[in-house]
C-alpha cells in the first residue's frame, strides 16, 4: 500500500467544501435545508452533522472513506485509531480543533451503537 504518496494527495478540507460550494458549512447549519440526493451519494450516507466535513475529507483521503464508515467504535479506540493513523500510515497529525470535529462525529454515529445506520 503506497501510503507514502497517497499521504500527499490528502485533500484540503477547503478544496471539497469549495467543490460543493457548501456555503451552509461557513455557519454550521444546514438542517432546514434537506441534502439531495447527490450529496448523500457524494458523503456515503454520513449523517449530515458538525464534523462530517472533515471525517470525510482527512478520513477518505487515503483510502476509501467506507473503510471508517465501517467501523463502530467506542471514542477511545476512535482515538487510538487516529494515533495509528499518524504512528502507522504517516497521517499528518489533525489539528486539536478538527481532532476534536472528528472524534465527536466519530463517536456520534460511529460508536458502537452505529447510529448513521439508524440501528441505535
Ligand atoms: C496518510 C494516509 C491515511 C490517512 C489520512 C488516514 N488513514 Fe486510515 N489507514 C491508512 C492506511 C495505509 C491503512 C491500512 C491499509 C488499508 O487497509 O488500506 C489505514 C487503515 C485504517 C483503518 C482500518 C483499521 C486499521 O487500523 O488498519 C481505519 C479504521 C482507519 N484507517 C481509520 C482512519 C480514520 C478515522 C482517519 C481519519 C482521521 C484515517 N484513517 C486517515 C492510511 C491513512
């Protein structure tokens, strides 16, 4: 597995949100306004929350972003799975501020409950 150069192709958070020219994300709200179907596609069925955004760009960027979605883990092991990331597979270290977005998205609807799948 190349991590090495895929490690480069990380995409910035900011390129996505400018392709979907998500302005909804600039205030953090966008409940009142019902996803299409295109990007519910686009974000593999992610429930539309704080943190999606950077879940799916950091988390998707290496390999498929269905390999996390996958998951059900509690916050702890979500948060030693980020520090393989970074030991094991050379992800850039997350910022504290997006680790926390990330971690609390993680554990939200990918605990152990797995909420996104609506089985919790
Ligand atoms: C720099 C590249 C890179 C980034 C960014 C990255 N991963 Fe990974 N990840 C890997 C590699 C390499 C593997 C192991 C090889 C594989 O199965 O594709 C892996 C595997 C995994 C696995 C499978 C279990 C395991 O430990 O092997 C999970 C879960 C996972 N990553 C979660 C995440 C999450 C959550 C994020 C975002 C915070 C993330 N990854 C970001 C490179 C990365």
């Amino acid at each position: 597995m190349a991590a090495r150069s895929l490690a480069r192709a990380a995409l910035p958070v900011a390129v996505i949100a400018a392709q979907l020219g998500m302005m909804a994300w600039a205030d953090g709200e966008s409940e009142t306004d019902p996803e299409s179907e295109q990007e519910q596609a686009l974000f593999r069925g992610m429930p539309d929350a704080e943190g999606r955004l950077e879940v799916f760009g950091f988390c998707g960027s290496c390999h498929s972003i269905d390999l996390v979605l996958q998951q059900g883990l509690s916050r702890p092991v979500w948060e030693q799975v980020l520090v393989e990331m970074v030991r094991d597979h050379e992800m850039v270290p997350l910022q504290p501020d997006v680790r926390v977005k990330v971690l609390d998205y993680l554990e939200e609807y990918y605990g152990p409950d797995r909420k996104a799948l609506g089985s919790g």
